[in-house]
C-alpha cells in the first residue's frame, strides 16, 4: 500500500485524562517496527473496561491514552520479521497475546501468555510502548490494542486472522465481550448438558454467558439482573428464569436456593461489583457448585467464608472466556458464520467514531448492550 512505511495522519478519540469526555483529534500512526502490524480500524465497539479505565481508574499514569480494544479491521503494513500477516488481511486485535512459546501459550490449563502483561502493566492498563502520538506528545496504548482510531499498530501476537467473508461490523465483538462471556461458561465452568445455570448481570458479557450456557446444554438458566428491562433479550439468548433482586426481602443467593433446590450447578458473575461476586458464590449448591467470576475490578477486596468453599464449592476466575486468542477468535467468527452463535442480537446502535461520548454515554446509562462505532470503510 502507497502509506506502508510512512507516518499515518488520521483521527482517534484521544482521552487525556480520567473523568472527562474523550476528544477527537488529529494524531500520527508511525509504522510498525519488528514484529508488529498497522490495521485500518474498519468498526470498533464501546465496552465497559473502555468506561473503567477512563471513569474508575484512579492511576493517572495510563493518560493520555486512545481507548478502544473491541474491534475488526484490516492489515494496511507490516513490520520486519512478520511472515503470518500480510496487507488486506481482515484481523481482530486482541488484548492477550498468544506467542506461542512460552510454558503458558503451550499448556492448555490457561489462556494467558508470559509475555502479554510485561508489555501492558495491569494497574496501568496501557502498553508500556506505542506508535501513537498526537501534536508531538506520545499517546498510551489501552491494551495493546487502542481501536478508537482509524489506524493503530500492535504486536503481532496479538492479532487474530479471520475468515476474509466476515463481516467486520459484527466480528468486532469477538475481540472482548462476547468471547469473554461465552467463553466463561463453556470454557472456565465447563457447564454440563442438563445442568442448571445462574448469570449475574446482563449486560453484553452476561448475555453472552447465557448464550454459552444454552449451547452447551444447561436445562435451566436463571438471568439475574436489577434491570428488568433486560429479562427480554435475555430470553432471545437462552434465558428461562428471571430474578430481580429489589423484587425479594431476603438475599439473593436465599432466592436462588429456594428455586433450585439448594442451589445452582455453575453461577457466572458479570458484574464487577465485589458484594456480587460473594452472592454468586453462595448461590452454587455447596457440595459442587462453581462460580466463575467475570467482571473486573481492581478498587476493592472480595471478602467470604471459608466454610463457603471447604464443602466442595469451586470458585475461579476468567479472562477473555478462556480463549486463546489467535485460535479461539477464528474459531468464535466460523461459529457466527456457520450460525451457531449470534452477534446481531447484541448491537443495539450504530454510531460513528465522531459520536463516541454519546456511545459512552449511552453505557454509563445503561441504555444500550453494544454500539458499534464505524471507524473508515472497507
């Protein structure tokens, strides 16, 4: 391509610093050096670990940053010594990278990669090099990854190729949120056919754990949520029971038990909220039950009982559903495409990346399950 090799002008949503809106403004891609690839941004979507960073987090060293981690695109150049990627590649970043080499790339116990937190602390969130830079200031990259710009450049293990009929606009959500959920149900608790299932918090994530759990055969799913609004989509994905907790005088985990017998086989915790995560926990039948704690937070401590453990519950935790990135991404994107696993249903809006507060906002008010932001065109 006639820019490979060059500096890139274009626009990006450039947060500098927390608690306010995100600007858009003029910035410089350089290009990629060893090992790393530039993609065109084709759309990107709005998730609420772009929301922490920039409304909770309280380290203001990961500012000035451009968000964005949720996203599709295409290979526009590539650095030395990538031979996996080549231009006009459709790929989705993602936020754990997989070298492959390393004792945990090689073991199929976990997703993670020695080498995806040495180069994005996580208190700091943001990688510790970039290629970003605006008016001569060198911007952070969120995860690796900052998709809330029309070209970004990352490592390239951390970078999925899929399918080239994928649909850019809808793939896009397999690079977090629905991966994260499906994945917690189907690969961290491993539900069985038969079994019965709880879901805390529906937003994208939780939903998606629904989706999970449905096809991996769970007879019974409880959707919980303070929302009621939410009871119907979660339907469209599986859901077959629905508890507001406002809606009882006695805790959750109480409600849960009373309805199933003394509790569920697997609970999936979607929220972040710590008191949410204990509730989840207790709501598992304590001679097998298994919690999976989902949602993301670095603010508090969770506190329990061991007696809550030492009958046989198991309590564990999950990042990105399990998935190895550059083989489970493609893998996600063959599911949609042969349909057995839906996308559609969680876009609820449709924005450009110039609207990108009004999709943060849309979040922060609970009004939406995902916008996707149309970045430049194929």
């Amino acid at each position: 391509m006639a820019t490979a090799g060059k500096v890139i002008v274009c626009k990006a949503a450039v947060a500098w610093e927390p608690k306010k809106p995100v600007k858009i403004e003029e910035i410089e891609v350089a290009p990629p050096q060893a090992d790393e690839v530039r993609i065109k941004i084709v759309a990107t979507a709005v998730c609420h670990t772009d929301l922490y960073h920039l409304l909770e987090s309280t380290n203001k060293d990961g500012f000035p940053t451009v968000l964005g981690h949720e996203a599709a695109g295409i290979v526009e150049s590539v650095g030395e010594g990538v031979t996996e990627f080549q231009p006009g590649d459709k790929v989705i970043p993602v936020f754990i990278s997989q070298c492959g080499e390393c004792r945990f790339c090689k073991s199929p116990k976990t997703n993670q990669c020695e080498t995806a937190w040495t180069r994005i602390p996580l208190d700091l969130m943001v990688s510790v090099q970039s290629r970003l830079s605006c008016n001569g200031k060198r911007l952070h990259q969120f995860l690796g990854t900052s998709t809330f710009s029309e070209y970004t450049v990352v490592h390239q293990t951390a970078l999925a190729k899929i399918d080239p009929t994928a649909p850019l606009d809808k793939v896009c959500l397999i690079g977090c949120g629905i991966s994260t959920g499906y994945g917690a149900a189907v690969n961290t608790a491993k539900v069985e056919p038969g079994s019965t299932c709880a879901v805390f918090g529906l937003g994208a994530v939780g939903l998606a754990a629904v989706m999970g759990c449905k096809n991996a055969g769970a007879e019974r799913i409880i959707a919980v949520d303070i929302n009621a609004d939410k009871f119907e989509k979660a339907k469209v994905f599986g859901a077959t029971d629905f508890v507001n907790p406002k809606d009882h005088n006695k805790p959750i985990n109480q409600v849960l038990a009373d309805m199933t017998n003394g509790g569920v086989d697997y609970s999936i915790e979607c929220t972040g909220k710590v008191e949410v995560m204990r509730s989840a926990l207790e709501s598992c039948v304590g001679s097998w039950g298994v919690s999976v704690i989902v949602g993301w937070t670095d603010l508090y401590d969770v506190a329990f009982r061991s007696s809550q453990l030492v009958t046989g519950r198991t309590w564990k935790g999950s990042v990105f559903g399990g998935f190895k990135g550059k083989h489970g991404v493609p893998g996600m994107v063959k599911a949609y495409l042969d349909k057995k696993l839906k996308l559609d249903e969680f876009i609820t809006h449709k924005m450009t990346l110039d609207q990108v507060n009004d999709a943060i906002d849309l979040m922060k008010q609970c009004k939406c399950i995902r916008t996707v932001l149309t970045v430049c065109q194929e």
